[in-house]
C-alpha cells in the first residue's frame, strides 16, 4: 500500500482538487487497490469546512465527485503514516517539516517538483483560476504517478 497525503493551507481548494484528481488517475489507471490517498491543511482554520465551491465545481466539470470531504488540519500522526507527503507550496513543505521533523524529509516535496516545470502551484482562493489549479495539480499528480512507476519498475 502506497499512502499520499497532500497538503495545502485550508485543505479546502488545492489539496482536495489534488486528492481527488489523484483518486480519479489511480482508478483510471487500475491501480487504485495500491494505495490511499488523502488531504489536509497546514491551517485548522477552516476545518470541518466542504471543499470550496468553485473547487468542487471544477472538479464536477472533469466528472469528479468530492461530497463529503470535509477540511482537517495535518496531524504528527500523519508524518509517519504517510509515505508521501505532497505539497502545493514551498512553504507548506516548511511547515510540514517543523509538524514532522527532519527525519521525515524524503517524504515531503512540492507536488509540481515531480514535473519538468517545479513552481508553487496558486492558492485559486486568491487567482480565482480554478481551471490554472486543476491543470496544474493534474499535471503534478500525472508526473508523479509516472516517476512512481518508473521508481517500482526498476525494483
């Protein structure tokens, strides 16, 4: 069992979209059955909150269902449980690893540095792109999934 958390700062646009969208690619794939995926916040701010609405109505443009994801905030307990930890912006990585430790490093990266083009991927809450985030976070999940089958096929 492959276990993927992402990390966003409200666990209610970014970190859900990619949840999700990550969900959808694995079933497409047939891989589904290897893995748990999941998603929080670096913030409780907003926890117990659904998914933004302009998030969710991305994600329902693509065919993808999120009801019932409700916003919750990182815990240390999820620094062990997770063999990756994949976040939209550099600074959630340093506020994962102050959460985790040092000793969880290889575990937490920026979910864009598995593409050829690392950025922090844009709080849509702030651009109110949604369609940029989408794009952005498929093509972040995509390229990870990618250099995770690439990692298990030479094993």
């Amino acid at each position: 069992m492959i276990r993927v958390l992402f990390v966003c700062l409200g666990n209610i646009c970014r970190s859900p979209m990619a949840e999700f969208i990550m969900k959808k690619e694995i079933e497409e794939r047939g891989i589904a059955a290897s893995f748990e995926v999941a998603s929080a916040g670096t913030s409780d701010e907003e926890e117990g909150n659904p998914v933004y609405p302009p998030a969710r109505a991305e994600l329902s443009r693509r065919g993808i269902d999120c009801s019932g994801k409700r916003a919750r905030k990182i815990a240390r307990a999820d620094c062990a449980h997770f063999d990756y930890i994949l976040c939209m912006e550099d600074w959630h990585v340093r506020s994962v690893l102050r959460l985790c430790g040092e000793k969880e490093k290889e575990k937490v990266h920026r979910l864009s540095d598995y593409t050829d083009r690392p950025h922090d991927i844009a709080d849509p809450w702030y651009t109110r792109d949604f369609a940029a985030a989408y794009g952005d976070i498929r093509a972040g999940v995509a390229a990870f999934l990618d250099n995770l089958q690439e990692k298990t096929s030479h094993t």
